[in-house]
C-alpha cells in the first residue's frame, strides 16, 4: 500500500522519486521538445535534470526541519507525482530554476518563526527571492510572504523589515555590473518586467486542463480543509502552518501572473500544495475509520496513476 510505504522516511523513497523524475524528465525531453545533441545541450539538460531531483529532496529538508508533516515522504511523492503528471514542465527551464531559488528562499522564510540568525535568515531570503525573479520576473511576489513572516516572528525590528530591500538591491546591483562587463549594456533593467497574458487558450488541451484541473482540485479542497484544521493544531506551531497558506496562495498568483500560459507555471504551487496534501492524508480521524483510510489510499493511487499517464501520454502524442 502506498500510504505505507511512503508513511515513513528511508532511501529507497527518495531513490524511486528520484528515478521516477528522471524518468519523466527525459520523456518530456525527448519526446515534448526538440533535442540538440552536443555538449552544450547534454550539460544543460543534465543540470536541470539535476535541479529537478535537488528540488524534491530540499522539500524534504524543509518539511522535515521545520515540522511542516510527521517523519515520511508523502510530501515528496505529492510533489514528485505532481510535476511529472505536467511533463511540460521540465521543458520551460526558466521555470524549473526560478522554483529552486524559491524554494531555497520558502526554506529560510519559514525557519524565521526559531527567532535564531533572524537577520542572515531574511537577507537570505529576499538575495534568494530576486535571483528566481531574473528567471520569472513575477516570482518577486515572494517577498509577500517574507515580510509577513518577520512580521510575525518573535522579536521584529523596523531594521529587519528593511533587510529585504537590501538583498533585493545587492542582486540588481551585481546583476546590473555583470552585464556592462559581459555585454556592456543594462537593457535587462528594461526588459525584466514580464507582462501578465490573460490567455487562456492552452487549456483548451486535455493534456494541460486534466492535469490542471486535478492539481488545482487539490488546491481548494486541502486548502479550505487547511483553515479549518488551524484551530487544532498546537499555537506555537500555528504560525509555520498558516505561513504554508499564504506562500501558496501567493504561488498561486505567481502561476497566473505568467507571461505565457503553458502548463509549466504550475510548478510553484506544487511545493506548498504538497504539503497542505500531506497534513490532510496524516489527519486520521478519531475511530480511525476504515472507509476513510481507504478514500485516501485510492485517492494517492489515483495521483500516481495519472501521473504515469499523463507522462507516457506525451510518447504516443
């Protein structure tokens, strides 16, 4: 049963995750996008290759260190299922990059509420947050969040409210110099603001609107049952909790804000949506009723199930 195998943290997990993106990673590659062979080309995919695996792991750290779930992989398997039930994703590589630098940054913003390196933590956070946002402009809606979270923490200085703008200009700032150097010319400082397409039309595909339609699903149902749930959890854990909310909700925004709507945009919800997934699958109920415990295992085959079919889908395509 799935629910018990992945109800506990060992290497094998993480290795079938990381086999089971890489799987889809190449799929999508090979049969979703035109592929040059040469070093250039076979360097670059192997690097994104190895971002998308990194990506799933450093979930896990941040889940694990801040005790986001209990101790298994649930969350991972949600987010790995997740990206290869829309393989368009690992063919959109501003995209891939602009979610680790996020999820760097999501790491730092929710270990603020351990009011310990407090500074460091959000210069961090906002360096990590403008970087994601040279490659996805709109990912600078993530100092939302930041600033919400030192609002909150333990301890807020009027200095450290102002940190993020430091960080934020340090990057455009060495950004700015790298380019007069290599191309001696800032026209990036113009072109950077992507705008927002209202274009739906791609959708309109099965392949995008199922996948779509099951991952925002999941969005609205974990996530109202997630409001509910808050009252219940413990208060000195409540903050991470309701933090875990807002960075998804901004993701979510982030999704729709893309320039070109292709499927791939979905990527920065996964990683809080997978999470708010796992604390609903870890919440038993108190008879723990059989009929419950199997709605969810069907449920997680169900997303594993897709997830394959909509991968091998793009083969016979």
């Amino acid at each position: 049963m799935l629910t018990s195998f992945f109800g506990n943290s060992r290497p094998v997990n993480f290795l079938l995750l990381a086999a089971f993106i890489l799987i889809g990673y190449t799929v999508s590659v090979f049969f979703g996008s035109e592929i040059q062979i040469d070093l250039q080309s076979v360097s670059a995919h192997l690097i994104l290759s190895a971002i998308s695996v990194f990506s799933m792991l450093l979930l896990n750290f941040i889940v694990t260190k801040n005790k986001l779930t209990k101790l298994n992989t649930l969350a991972v398997l949600f987010y790995s299922s997740f990206m290869v039930m829309l393989p368009v994703i690992f063919v959109e590589d501003n995209i891939v990059v602009a979610n680790f630098f996020l999820l760097l940054a999501f790491r730092r913003i929710v270990s603020l509420r351990k009011d310990t390196n407090s500074s460091k933590k959000i210069l961090d956070a906002s360096v990590w947050i403008t970087v994601a946002s040279l490659f996805y402009f709109w990912s600078f809606l993530f100092f939302i969040p930041l600033w919400i979270a030192i609002i909150q923490k333990p301890n807020t200085s009027f200095k450290q409210v102002l940190i993020p703008i430091t960080g934020f200009l340090a990057v455009i700032l060495i950004n700015t110099a790298f380019q007069l150097l290599v191309n001696n010319s800032i026209d990036w400082l113009f072109e950077w603001k992507d705008s927002i397409s209202l274009d739906f039309s791609i959708y309109n595909n099965a392949k995008t609107l199922l996948p779509a339609t099951v991952i925002i699903g999941f969005f609205i149902w974990t996530g109202i049952w997630k409001l509910f749930m808050l009252p219940t959890i413990p208060f000195n854990e409540r903050s991470s909790h309701l933090l875990t909310l807002y960075i998804g909700a901004i993701s979510f925004v982030i999704a729709l804000a893309a320039p070109e709507k292709t499927g791939a945009e979905f990527l920065f919800v996964l990683a809080p949506l997978s999470i708010i997934t796992t604390n609903y699958f870890e919440k038993k109920s108190k008879n723990h009723d059989a009929l419950e415990f199997w709605f969810k295992e069907i449920l997680l085959w169900v997303v594993v199930v897709f997830a394959c079919v909509f991968l091998f889908g793009v083969v016979f395509e």
